[in-house]
C-alpha cells in the first residue's frame, strides 16, 4: 500500500515538471513517455540550446535520444526562468528520491517474500508476486480477489 502512494506521488512529481517543462520543450513528453526517463532528460537538458553536446544517450535509449536531439533543434518552446528552472530541477530530484525508496521498499518485501507467501512467491516469483500483494493492498485482501480478477489487476494499473 505504501508503495501505491509513493507511485501515486511519482505521477504528481512528474506532472508537476512535465507542465513546467512544456514551455521549453513541449515534444519532449511525448518523445519521452516513461516518467523517470523524462525526469532524467529534464534535468539533463534543463535549459540547454545545443542538445548534440550532450549525453542523452546515458539517460535515453539511443532511438530516443536522437529524436528528441532533433526535435530539440527546431522546438517552438522558450527558455526557463530561473524559477521555473529550478521547479523542474527540484521536481526531477523528488521523483529520483521516490524511486529510490520505491526500489528500496520493493527490495524489502521482495526479500520477505518467502516467508510471507511461500506458494505464490514459488509459483510467480518473488517479484511478480510483490506486485500482486501490492496492488490487492495486502495479502489477506489478495486471497479474496478472484482468480479471474488477478489477470486484469496489473493492467488497470
């Protein structure tokens, strides 16, 4: 459950820099549409004119990071005040922070799993199966889901 906040505020984050972000670079969301990899370009390009001097394939996987190089030549988009530079930057750094503690609280139950739910960490793995008692907000309400509602529980996510 405690996991679904944290993601819940991942999305907040991301939007929050993403309608920040439009003015600069208005393609870029939709080059880009992994929350973290946006974040990561974001605070990488910042307020940058010439994006061939720059990394991106560090933080981008190659095919993405040359779109967004040439749409980054020819954007529509203005430069950041320094304020509203630094709420993208801040914004970037808060969504690195919760995904870490994201990672860090899946590691953990992840680790506990065998423990908690032997049969179902045996069946789907430990991971798979963190998930599962993640979205159902618990195990003991994860055994109350029907076996046809389990199929669908990560994609209405």
């Amino acid at each position: 459950m405690l996991v679904q906040q944290v993601e819940e505020e991942q999305e907040a984050v991301h939007k929050l820099v993403a309608d920040t972000y439009q003015a600069r670079f208005p393609e870029l969301s939709n080059l880009v549409t992994d929350p973290m990899l946006f974040c990561k370009a974001v605070h990488m390009i910042g307020n940058s004119t010439d994006l061939t001097e720059l990394p991106l394939e560090q933080v981008l996987p190659r095919n993405v990071s040359m779109g967004v190089v040439v749409s980054g030549s020819s954007t529509t988009g203005r430069e950041l005040s320094p304020s509203e530079l630094e709420v993208c930057r801040h914004g970037c750094e808060e969504a690195f922070r919760l995904d870490a503690d994201r990672s860090a609280m899946l590691r953990f139950v992840e680790s506990r799993m065998s423990v908690l739910a032997p049969n179902l960490s045996a069946l789907m793995g430990t991971a798979v199966a963190a998930r599962l008692i993640g979205l159902a907000g618990g195990l003991a309400r994860l055994s109350q889901v029907p076996g046809c509602n389990i199929l669908v529980m990560g994609k209405a996510k």
